[in-house]
C-alpha cells in the first residue's frame, strides 16, 4: 500500500495511492497527518478499511505531491555498498582508510542530512552548492520508522553530495551533504513490506541533460551490506525521535569520475516496489 502528502485547495492531505492512477483522500475520514498512521499498530489493515469507504478520489496526475515527512529527522548510512567504498576510496587517498573502515566495521557510518521541513519532494528543485565544482546525486532507498523504530515503509531517496568538498577532508562531510536542497524525497512511502521482499527490489538511477540521458546506472537492494534491522538499531541506539526517523541506506551507484551535475539537469530515480523520484537542478 502506498501512502501520499497532497496539497489541494492550498490545503496539505494524506491520501492513499490506488493501483498507481489515482489517490484516495484520506483527511475527509479524518486522517490529516501521515504520522497518524505510521504510527498506529497496523497501518495496512487500517488503510484496507479506509479504502472500503467511499472518499473523494483525485487522478493522480492532478494530484500536487509533496515530500511524504511531516516531523521526522532524516538521516544517511554510508558506505554500505561496495561501489560507494571502492567510489570513496578513489576520490580521497587522504581518508581512503577511514572508508574501508566503516564498510567493514560493526557500528555503520550514520550521519544526519535533514530536517523534514527542508526536504524537496517529488517536482521540486534538488540543489548544487554554488562554491562545488564535482557534484553527484545519491539514488537511495530510504527506510521509514516511527517513534518506536519499527520499519513501517519505503521510499526514494536522494542524498545530494558535493564529492570534491568531501574529498577535499572527510571533516568536511556535513558541509559535501547538507545544504539547501540537498535532500530530496518521494514520491509516497509504501507500506507493509517485509525486508527479505524489499531486498529484491532494483534501484535505478538516470539523469538528463537537453532531453538526452546524459547518466544512466542501475544496482538492487539486495547489495547492501547491512541489515535494514541493523541500521535502524544503530540510528535508535541511544537517542529518541519522538516523531518517526527517515534512513537513506546509501548509494551504489556513482557515475564516473568524469561526470558532474548542472543546473538543469532532471534526475529520475525509481525503486521497483515503491515509484518513481523526479527532481531537476539548480545551483544554491
Ligand atoms: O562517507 C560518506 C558518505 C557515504 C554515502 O553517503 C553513501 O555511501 O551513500
Ligand atoms: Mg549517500
């Protein structure tokens, strides 16, 4: 089950996504928040109820999207894919070491990289800092957990990077990843699937320039070297997020080292299971 934050009438619903051409609106039965559900006991069998009832229904392609996080923080693993150490490894002799490390250490690489209000949903503006010369997205499965940290969904994530600033000194990581418009999600959250089937799930990643691909790239779930339990045990180890957490799991797909994003440029990630992110660029 899919689950959306809508705007319409300038007003900010929740709605249910039905077989991927309309939406349910879900705040005329009086859910208004999504947080509402990802925190009740069994989200999908309340969704199934929902559904049964007969709630205004909005085509999909009138619908206005919105980033599907109302409080929750949003924070990134690292290095969870061979790809992305080996990527690293590469871009920075200086801290080469410290990225085989993490890959194979117990305790992940976890950083913070959003506040919910700060995240570019589906259609929005994703962002390339002004003072970057080598920026890339990060195609990424996010995990959803409510207050308790328990996996409650998915969704696409992207966690824009500058590589040469966190190439330059890795002590310049939160400066590579968090800025303006650097972390995008969308374009809903789906609900109800148990890790070992959203291990099976392909994530794809391509980027266009004057309406040529200029990037495409592809790698699964099922590369990632930690468990979705894992993660989320690591990111509730000794801290509270009283209003839910985003995970992106990291990326495994880099272009080369020759490519580099420009304003303009449209990036599209699917993740088969849960749809399609579009987001095109501007310098910040
Ligand atoms: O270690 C730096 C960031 C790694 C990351 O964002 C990724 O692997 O996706
Ligand atoms: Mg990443």
């Amino acid at each position: 089950m899919k689950v959306c934050r809508f705007k319409q009438d300038g007003i900010v619903r929740v709605g249910l996504v039905i077989d991927g051409s309309a939406v349910l609106d879900l705040s005329s039965a009086g859910i208004t928040r999504l947080t509402t559900l990802l925190e009740d006991e069994n989200p999908v069998s309340r969704l199934g109820q929902l559904a049964q009832e007969n709630l205004p229904r909005v085509p999909l392609p009138e619908v206005q999207l919105l980033a599907p996080v109302e409080r929750q923080e949003v924070w990134a693993a690292g290095v969870t894919y061979l790809r992305s150490k080996a990527a690293r490894m590469e871009e920075s002799d200086f801290s080469a070491n410290a990225y085989d490390r993490a890959y194979s250490a117990e305790r992940p690489e976890l950083f913070f990289k959003s506040l919910a209000e700060k995240v570019a949903g589906p259609g929005e503006l994703v962002g390339i800092r002004q003072d970057a010369t080598w920026n890339v997205p990060e195609p990424e499965l996010a995990l959803v957990m409510n207050a308790k940290g328990k996996l409650v969904g998915y969704s696409v994530g992207n966690d824009m990077s500058s590589r040469d600033i966190e190439g330059e000194n890795l002590l310049y990581l939160p400066q590579a990843k968090i800025y303006s418009r650097s972390c995008a999600l969308g374009p809903w959250i789906t609900l109800g699937v148990p890790e070992p089937a959203a291990r099976e799930w392909v994530i794809r990643l391509a980027i266009k320039r004057d309406g040529c691909a200029v990037f495409i790239g592809e790698t699964s779930v099922a590369k990632i070297k930690r468990s979705f339990t894992e993660l989320a045990q690591y990111l509730f180890r000794s801290q509270e997020f009283p209003h839910g957490a985003v995970l992106l799991t990291g990326t495994g797909i880099v272009p080369p080292e020759t490519f580099t994003l420009r304003a303009n440029d449209i990036i599209e990630i699917e993740i088969s299971g849960v749809g399609l992110l579009r987001n095109s660029v501007t310098v910040v």
